[in-house]
C-alpha cells in the first residue's frame, strides 16, 4: 500500500508531526503524504479507500490537536499553492498560507486579506473554520470553493458553504476537501494597506502570545461575551497540567511551555470548559479540532 502512494506523490513513514502542527508537539503519524496537484490527491484518496484506511487534511497544521500516534494517513496539501489575480478576482490554491498570501496581494494594492496578515493557517483551513480577525473573516471576500467530495470536482458558492461564526458546511462534512477558491479584490493603495498590516501585527504582538506553541484562540466567543475574558476572570492565566499552560498573556490561548503533550492540552480545555460552565452556564464552544 505505501509503494502506491510513493508511485504517485511524496511520503513520508512514521513522520514526527513536531515539524507540521502549531503546537510543535512530538506526535507520530504512520503516514504523511504530499500530493502536488489535484490529480495526485485524486488518486491517494482512491488508495485510501480501497484500503479502508483513516485519514484527515492539513495544511499548516494549525486548529489540529492529533493524538500521539495517528495510525493513519495526513494528506498535506502545502504543494498545493499556486495563486494568481485576474481582473480584481484571486484564484489560490488550498495549501496556500493565508498570511503570506495577505501580505503578498496586499503589497500588490489589493485590499481584501489585510486582516489575515497574522493567521497561521492555509486557505483550505480558514475556509473550513471561516477564520477572521479584526472583525473580518474570510466568508466576507469568497466567491466561491472548488472542493472534492471523493467521486468529483464541484463548485460551491458563499451562500451554499453555509458560513457562520468560525463555522461552515465543511466542518460537518468531512467527505468535502478544499481544492482552491475565488476571492474578490478591490485595489486599493498599498502604503495605506502596509500601515493597516503594521497596525494590525502590533496589536497582535501587545496582545497574543506569539512566543510560545500553540494553537491560536481555543474557544469561539460566546454572543456578547469573550471567551479570554470569562476564562481571564476565572484566574485560569498562567494555569498548568505538566507543559500545557493556559496564556499569561491571552486567556484564550494555551500554549506549549516545554515538552507538552496532546492529553494535556485536551485535559485543560476540558478542566476551563468545566468551570466556565459551572461559573457562568455558558458553554464554551471549542474552535479547535481534536483528531481522533
């Protein structure tokens, strides 16, 4: 089975995940493949059916928390990153960076992504979890997606991915995988956008905690509420299960202190989701995905 997918794409056996997730945690994959075009991962997805195997997709490992051995197969779609903009509309690929392609289209005079310029995910990932920040997100600029549903290629429009807060259609449909999408630009002045971008990477670095592993924000923001803040006055900033640490800086971050591991990451969501609920009755809604 893996000289199959070695006959299609690259492969990696028994890969540490250290080097592929946000949180820089020693976990082992038993397979991680790297299809470079659509084709590719057409035909790994067919190898993984015939094989009954389990798999999931990534692009820049954020949002993830995996187990500390996954025995099954990571498509990794970061080849999958071509971009171009034709007529104020960008077409890009899944694997793309959200981030470098903010920056990129942004220093080019095209508004529209300025406020991704600090997202750690792919384009695949955000459109999944509708990821935003600085009050936009990115089912404010989407045209549409072409995705894969395991049988053949389809287009779905904004309205038909169903975006709500940090949610879409995708999340609930695991069949569907992200190929490429259509993102409407407006040109706009660059040095304008740069100072935007400047802004915005300081307000990030004043108030999120960039230094340490992690996953970015844990909990979506209940309505008319923040998740850091409710976590914050619980007196949960600097609390620890082994190298697992909830931010001195962000309340709504944990971070990776050291050497920590998925079980004590998944531990301490557990143990603020409990006490948020037991102190306020609200339940918090994880943003994040656990990998089973």
């Amino acid at each position: 089975m893996i000289d199959e997918f070695k006959k299609i794409c690259e492969v990696k056996e028994n890969v540490n995940l250290k080097d592929y997730l946000t949180f820089k945690i020693e976990n082992y994959a038993k397979l991680m493949i790297f299809p470079s075009n659509i084709d590719e991962l057409k035909e790994s997805l067919q190898i993984i059916k015939n094989n009954k195997l389990k798999y999931f997709v990534i692009g820049n490992g954020s949002n993830i928390i995996v187990p500390s051995y996954y025995d099954g197969v990571i498509i990794n779609l970061k080849k999958l990153n071509h971009y171009e903009i034709k007529d104020d509309i960008l077409y890009v690929e899944a694997g793309m960076m959200l981030n470098k392609l903010s920056n990129k289209v942004s220093n080019m005079g095209y508004k529209g992504l300025e406020w991704a310029c600090g997202i750690p995910g792919s384009i695949g990932g955000s459109i999944v979890g509708n990821a935003g920040s600085f009050k936009s997100s990115i089912s404010e600029v989407l045209i549409s997606a072409t995705l894969f549903n395991g049988k053949k290629i389809i287009e779905m429009s904004n309205e038909e991915l169903k975006f709500q807060y940090r949610d879409s259609i995708l999340k609930h449909k695991k069949n569907l995988i992200v190929l490429s999408c259509k993102i409407k630009l407006e040109k706009y002045d660059a040095n304008e956008l740069k100072k935007i971008i400047l802004e915005n990477n300081q307000k990030r670095v004043s108030t999120q905690d960039l230094i340490n592993p992690s996953n970015g924000s844990v909990f979506r923001n209940p309505e008319g509420y923040s998740a850091g803040k409710l976590i914050d006055d619980l007196g949960f900033k600097g609390y620890k299960i082994n190298d697992a640490m909830v931010s001195l800086k962000h309340a709504n971050f944990i971070v990776n202190t050291g050497n920590a591991k998925s079980e004590d990451i998944i531990k301490l969501i557990k143990k603020v989701k409990k006490e948020v609920k037991k102190q306020y009755n609200i339940d918090l809604v994880l943003e994040q995905e656990i990998i089973k």
